[in-house]
C-alpha cells in the first residue's frame, strides 16, 4: 500500500481570505474518498491541488510521489484523471464522444491534427463501452444529456489508466434517473482492485457511492473529521460542519441526511 496524495500543513489564501488552514491528509491507492462539507468549505480547492492545477500558498502536497514545485506538471498531470464541470466546459460541443475520450491521450480537448494508434482507439471504444456510452460513440458531445456528458467525462478521466481519480461532484444536475445510473457505474468501478484510488467531491451524502471506503468533511477550510467511512462520516460530525442538528441515516451502502 502506497500513498498517492500527501498534504501536509497545506494552506490556501487567496486575497486575504484563507480557503484551506493547515490541512494534512493522506490517500493511498487502495482508498476512496469522499469529501463533503458547506460551499466554500475547501472542497475543489483540495481537488485542484490533488491535480496539480494549483499549489498551495504554504504547506507541501506530494502527488504521485512528486512534490508540487519541484516537478514537471506536464509529466505528472497523464497519470491523474480529472472530471469536472469546469473541464466539460473546454470540450467543443461539436466534439464527437469518441474524439473527447480519445484527446485525453494526448491531454488535449478538441481533435486538431494528432495522430492516434489503433490500440489508442480500442482502448477508447472499450472505456465508452465499460460506462455505457458505445452507443452514442459519434454524437456530438453538445447533443447529450447531462448525464450522458457527465459519463463521458468520466471515460474520458480514466482513458489513461490513471493512478489518481478526482471526481468533482459528478452528480449534480442529475435528475434521479440519471443520478443513479451514474452511482450504479460508479460502485461498480469503485469495486474493482484494478482501480486507481479515487477522490470524489459531493454535497449530498445521497450521493456516496457503494464501495467507497473513507470520507473527509471539511468546513472553513479546516477538517472536522477525516478516517474510514464508518468513523468519519457521522451526525455529529455533518451537524459540526454544516452547524445545524443533522439525521443521518444508512440502508445498504447508501445514505440520507436531514435537518432534525
């Protein structure tokens, strides 16, 4: 077992306006993780840093066993999948499904003039297949669904076989349809040994899927509680987090939280 992620003492501040405060935390890549917590609680910030799209203001983060500053990000950043809306947004909308998963090898969005293997091609076809997305291979990625766009950021994250998946709240938007079938492939990937270790950023304990072992909340910056998803993710702390008295309910892997 292997550490994927590393921070230690990690500070963000922004503008006079601390985002993270002394934040120290370990993933190895055996680990799923969700993290939850209030907006502006840190939460994407933390994901950002996880893939090496910012540094901290102070603190170190080691990814991948390299240490942000003191590593080509341009090496680093293939063996981390990362989906986002944020990155969906860069996805030309006339981009065909097969195109935007099979860019990512080359770390590009929107298909110029780059040669790809026939392996390379395969391999895409195969991911497509495994989240249930073959069929719509030629459709524009501006034509689908938000569940639909959401899976496909999904393949195109793992198109590498990364060593690290950060995945910043794929669910939301979903109608109730499309948000299960989404956390159905989820487990289901999560399950897997062959898996990378997986980070995943939500606001709704709804959301969590099947098979994730570990949880993190946050709140100001700061973590309330961060260990094994049975320790951590409890009443007490979401009602320290969110500050209000919290319900929190388990029935098969799953959960639901309400105001009491």
């Amino acid at each position: 077992m292997a550490s994927v992620l590393q921070l230690t003492d990690v500070s963000v501040v922004r503008d006079g306006n601390t985002i993270l405060d002394s934040v120290s935390w370990t993933v190895d890549d055996d680990q799923r993780w969700v993290i939850l917590g209030p907006n502006g609680a840190g939460k994407t910030t933390m994901l950002q840093i996880a893939a090496a799209a910012m540094h901290p203001t102070s603190g170190t983060a080691v990814v991948l066993q390299e240490r942000l500053g003191k590593v080509d990000l341009f090496e680093l950043r293939p063996m981390i999948g990362f989906a986002s809306t944020a990155m969906a947004r860069k996805v030309p909308k006339n981009e065909k499904v097969l195109d935007v998963v099979l860019t990512a090898a080359y770390s590009v969005t929107g298909r110029w003039t780059e040669e790809y293997e026939d392996m390379d091609i395969r391999r895409a076809q195969r991911v497509l297949a495994e989240w249930k997305l073959d069929h719509l291979a030629d459709r524009s990625f501006g034509s689908l669904s938000d569940g639909e766009q959401k899976r496909v950021q999904i393949a195109r994250s793992v198109m590498t076989d990364p060593e690290i998946l950060l995945l910043d709240e794929p669910a939301s938007s979903l109608d109730l349809g499309a948000r299960e079938e989404l956390l159905h492939l989820l487990s289901g990937y999560a399950r897997e040994s062959t898996s990378p270790a997986i980070v995943m950023v939500t606001h709704h304990v709804e959301e969590i899927p099947i098979g994730f072992t570990h949880a993190l909340i946050l709140a100001d910056g700061a973590i309330v509680s961060a260990g094994p998803l049975a320790e951590s993710l409890s009443a007490a702390n979401l009602s320290t987090a969110f500050g209000l008295s919290i319900e929190l309910d388990e029935n098969d892997g799953r959960f639901t939280a309400r105001a009491v």
